[in-house]
C-alpha cells in the first residue's frame, strides 16, 4: 500500500508527501519538532507536580477524584476534572480544600469534539496542559454468551474509543505547545486475566487494548518527549464495585484470593498517578503499573 492510499492526507490535515524529495523534507519537520527527553540541568529531582496542568477523565467521583486529591496534594497548580456528570458533593468539598485549584468541564470523552473543546478550553484558561490521565471507564458483569453487540459497543467507546481519543488529542496539544506531557490510562488488572468477582469478558478486552496502545503510543511519540504508560487497578471501593463486598461470601472468597483483604481506597492508587505525571519519571515510558494489594495473586 503507497503512503497516499489511504485518504491522502496527513493526521493534521496536510497533503501526504508523494515524492522522494517531498518525504525527505516531511521527514526533516517531524524530526525538527523532536524535544530531547533528558530532564533540564537544573532540574531538582523531587517528585513533585509544582507548575503542572493535569487533566483527568472521570474525576467527578471514584478513582478518578482520588488521583485528583494526590495530584493536589502533591502541588499541582491545577486539575481539571473532564466527566459527563455534574459534579458530586465530594467533588465541590475537595474543590474547596484546595481553594478552586480543582475545577470541572462538562466532558463527554466518546466524543472527540467534547475533548477537543475541553483540552482547548484548559490551554485558554491556565495557559498549557501537561498531562492527561484517561480514567473515565465503565463495566457490565453478566456471563460471556448473554452479551450483545450493543452492550460491547458502549463498553468499547467508552474504556476503549475514548481513551484512544483522549490520548491522541492531547498528544497533538503537547506537540503544537512543545510541553513534554505524559499520559496516564486507567487500564485494569483483568486486562491480563478473568475477574473471578464477576464475570465481564468484555470489559477485560477493553483494558487489555488500552494496556496495548499505551505502549505502542509511548514508542511512538517518544521523539516527542510525550510519555505514555498505564496503571491497573485491582479491587478499588468505588460505586463500579459496590456489590464486591456485599456478597454473602466476600470474607471466604477473600481468604483465597490472598494478598491484602479489603479493597483499595481510590486515594491509594494516586502516588503512582504523581509519579508518572511528573517530570522525574522523565525516562519511565511504555510500562505499566499494577496495584491491587496482591489480591488475586496472579
Ligand atoms: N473500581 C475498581 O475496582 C476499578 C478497578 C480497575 C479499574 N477501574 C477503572 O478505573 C476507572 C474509574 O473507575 P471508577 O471505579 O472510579 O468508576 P466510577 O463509575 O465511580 O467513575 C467513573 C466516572 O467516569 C465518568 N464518565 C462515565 N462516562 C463518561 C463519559 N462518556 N465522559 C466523561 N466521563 C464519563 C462518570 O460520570 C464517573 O464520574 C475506570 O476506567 C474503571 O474501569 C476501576
């Protein structure tokens, strides 16, 4: 297949080169807007998030107001929250400890002008944007053969299609401001293997993919000084797993899960979120984190 045969046009909208002259010059502009990954000479070495944007999907609640929390403990200057619901009690409460530094934009991230307008709307108003956490997920637990095609759509364009949106928008953003930025996805612990909670066939096939991509997307954008990596959670306290601990035979079924037997506080998960945010994981790219209390050795 010739470079021109899929539509004719570049990821920015430009002509796709079509001569060997015109490929070199395409190649020399990509190289051009290549950032060096080394950390600055003067760079400190805390693990900090002092002067950083961060936005998160889903943050109105769940893991993803728990990253927000460590992310301000942490001195970000400011977190915006991108979720499709109105913001929750928690949330304002949290919003007004850090004095506002926490705010939210109506987001609906399985649409990529809903992002766009969002990433676009943080750069007017703080002047950059230096890292995108893309946590928004949802699940449905029902056995394998009762799932139809619709169901595994939803599923797929939210964890799956949104992520991949979210990563590509901003990615775009970090090169157009030259900012270094990292990206953080939510991925799961069922993305390697069942949840034997409950079952949901489809849901691990989606973090499975968003495990996949961040890798491929951190090898590719590397030249850009972009990071990409992923975080799996196991059993989080969150609405997604109210049921967990209300089954009748949560405490047997603990004891042969092993590892630590509760569930996480979403908070816990944040400190990973930080460090992978911020500039001393300069060189921490295309990895993966897991974190669930070993529960459910694997
Ligand atoms: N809770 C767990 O045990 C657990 C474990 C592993 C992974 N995860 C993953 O962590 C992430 C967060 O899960 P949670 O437990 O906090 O869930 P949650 O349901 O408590 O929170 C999800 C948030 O995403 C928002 N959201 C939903 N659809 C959206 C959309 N289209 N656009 C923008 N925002 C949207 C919701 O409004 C909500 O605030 C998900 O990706 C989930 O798959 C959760």
């Amino acid at each position: 297949m010739s470079p021109t045969s899929t539509n004719g046009t570049t990821a920015n909208g430009a002509q796709k080169p079509t001569t060997g002259n015109e490929m070199l010059e395409a190649a020399h502009q990509a190289r051009s807007k290549a950032i060096s990954t080394l950390p600055d000479e003067t760079f400190d070495w805390r693990i900090t998030l002092e002067g950083k944007v961060i936005a998160i999907t889903g943050a109105n609640r769940g893991i993803g107001l728990g990253i927000a929390e460590v992310c301000l403990a942490n001195s970000a200057t400011k977190v915006y929250s991108l979720d499709l619901l109105e913001p929750t009690e928690e949330f304002n409460a949290l919003s007004k400890r850090f004095n506002g530094r926490l705010a939210y934009i109506q987001t609906d991230v399985t649409q990529d002008a809903s992002i766009q307008n969002a990433v676009d709307k943080i750069v007017e108003e703080s002047g950059a944007i230096h890292g995108m956490v893309a946590n928004a997920g949802m699940t449905k637990h029902q056995p394998a053969l009762e799932f139809d095609r619709a169901q595994m759509d939803k599923l797929f364009n939210l964890n799956f299609f949104g992520v991949f949106s979210c990563c590509t928008i901003a990615a775009k953003k970090f090169i157009e401001l030259g900012i270094k930025g990292s990206i953080v996805c939510t991925a799961s612990k069922v993305g390697d293997g069942p949840n034997r909670a409950a079952p949901s066939a489809p849901y691990g096939g989606t973090k499975a993919a968003v495990r996949n991509i961040a890798k491929t997307l951190a090898m590719e954008w590397s030249k850009y000084g972009i990071r990409v990596n992923s975080i799996s959670p196991g059993f989080v306290k969150t609405a997604m797993t109210y049921y967990v601990e209300t089954a009748p035979d949560w405490d047997l079924k603990m004891q042969y899960y092993g590892g630590m037997p509760r569930l996480a506080l979403p908070q816990e998960l944040g400190g990973a979120y930080v460090y992978l945010l911020s500039d001393t994981a300069s060189y921490t790219s295309g990895i993966d984190i897991p974190i669930s209390g070993v529960v459910g050795a694997w």
